[in-house]
C-alpha cells in the first residue's frame, strides 16, 4: 500500500514538483539556520539578527574603550560554528590590543579555536581574510569617545517602514560635535541646503560635504552628511589636513536624530572605511 502511494506520487508530474519543492525549501531552511553567506566586502547575509548585539560589542570596544575594529564577517567564522560563543569574547579575542588592529585569521585560530572547522589551512585559505590588509592611512571622522555607533557597515535595517543595507557608519552625538577630515584631501563638493537642523526625509544627505583622499594613487571619495546648518568651515577647492575641522554634527535631511552618516567610496563601490582607520592616530 506504501508503495503504491509512493508510486502514484512520484510518478505524476504535479507528485515529482511538489517532492522536489519539499526537498529544496528543507535545502533553504537548513541553510538559512547556519547563518547568511559572508561576504568579502565585509556585509554577512541576514546580520539584522545579530545587529543589536553587535552595535553593543562595537560600542563597547570602540567608542567607551578605544580598542580597535573587528568587522561582524570576521566574527561570523567562529560564532556559526559555536553559538555558544559570544560575540563580545569573539571580537576580543580578535583584537591586537597592542596595535589596536584585528589579528590575523590563523593567529586567533592557533591560540583559540583550532580544533574549528574554519580553521583548518584549506579553508583558511579558501576564505578571502581581506579584513587583514594592514594598510590604514586615515583618522577618525569623529572623536570616538564623543559618539555611540548607531548603525554599521553593512548593516540590515529598517529606516523609516524603509528596509535597506546601510554601507556607511553611522555616529550619533549632540548637535555640533566636531567632524574631522580622516586624512590629507582636497574638498569636491560643500552642500548646505538646509538652514534649520531638522529632519527632511526628501532631502537624502542633507547638508554635506565630500571630500577625495588620493592615497598611492588611489582616489577615495568620502562623504560627511546630515551636518548642522552653516557648520562648514571649508571651500570647494580647500585643500584639507588630517584632524581638520570641516563641520558639526546635525540631523538634517533623511535622518532620524543627530548623527554624522560617514560614507567611504573607492571606484565607485562603498567600502568599509572603519578598516581603514588607524586606531593609533
Ligand atoms: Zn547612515
């Protein structure tokens, strides 16, 4: 009799479309329980359920204690593998308190998660640790101890009933706290549209200003938004110094409370900046 039913399913097309819709959302589920894809550019696939935790861990280790940065992709390698790790132990253990950088993906390995699957040399070397590039050429757009990180790199959120991936940082502080330029650069475009400091969900940056960082020939764009009206104390054309005051913190334009939205631009694709800071400078 079960064969029979086993037969008379299999063998109608509607029977073999629904076995193989079975077998593909098991797939799926299974899948979606190990966690999202991790990303080379640094965004992990479904990070909104970790995002309160991991602005926690980030706020603990950048903005009260100036330790250094250690993006959530990093972390994922070893929090997949063990939820019984938390987030917070995970990014110290990361963390080259000395240097205040992220440690190399097989030195954290060889001193605390060995016997991990992620650890082993094939797939550390499948893996892409492009979070490892020494190379840090800018400062802080903020003082950190002045700010909260309200979103990160990457982030999944929703703004507004509006959902979206947010490739930029996000530093909350009182109006007017100081900006600062990250680097030696030359001002592109100073935008002050706005003369009150409020919100204006049709006005996307608000007032801002961009500024470019050529570094080895490389040209950065890096854009500063939400400032407070009339804060700007540079030109289009000026050229900038690193730890230069260019502006004030505000909440103009689509904005939900003052903060400094700090984007970070290489040909044309959004990159993590906070990657690029030296947490010595
Ligand atoms: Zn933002």
């Amino acid at each position: 009799m079960k064969k029979k039913i086993i037969k008379i399913i299999l063998g109608s097309s509607t029977g073999l479309i629904i076995v193989s819709l079975i077998i593909i959302v098991s797939i799926l589920m299974v899948y979606s329980f190990f966690g999202g894809e991790i990303f080379d550019s640094g965004y992990v696939e479904g990070n909104m359920e970790y995002a309160e935790v991991y602005r926690s861990v980030l706020n603990n280790n950048i903005t009260r204690n100036i330790n250094g940065y250690i993006p959530l992709s990093r972390l994922m390698y070893f929090y997949l593998e063990d939820d019984n790790l938390s987030l917070n132990e995970i990014y110290e253990n990361n963390i080259d308190y000395e240097l205040k950088t992220i440690k190399p993906f097989k030195e954290v390995c060889l001193e605390h998660y060995n016997s991990f699957y992620t650890c082993q040399e094939t797939e550390i070397l499948k893996n892409n640790h492009s979070d490892e590039y020494p190379f840090k050429p800018f400062n802080a757009p903020v003082k950190f101890e002045d700010t909260i990180i309200t979103s990160y790199y990457g982030e999944e959120r929703i703004v507004y009933d509006r959902f979206n991936i947010h490739y930029a940082w996000d530093f909350a502080a009182p109006a007017e706290t100081p900006v600062y330029s990250i680097g030696d650069g030359i001002v592109k475009k100073v935008m002050f549209s706005q003369s009150t400091n409020k919100i204006d969900i049709n006005n996307g940056f608000g007032n801002y200003i961009r500024i470019e960082y050529n570094v080895d020939d490389r040209i950065y764009e890096v854009i500063y938004a939400h400032l407070y009206p009339y804060s700007s104390k540079v030109q289009v054309g000026e050229i900038v110094k690193s730890w230069q005051e260019i502006a004030t913190i505000g909440t103009t334009g689509y904005s939900t409370g003052n903060h400094l939205h700090w984007e970070v631009i290489l040909e044309n694709i959004k990159i993590d900046g906070l990657n690029l800071v030296d947490f010595n400078l």
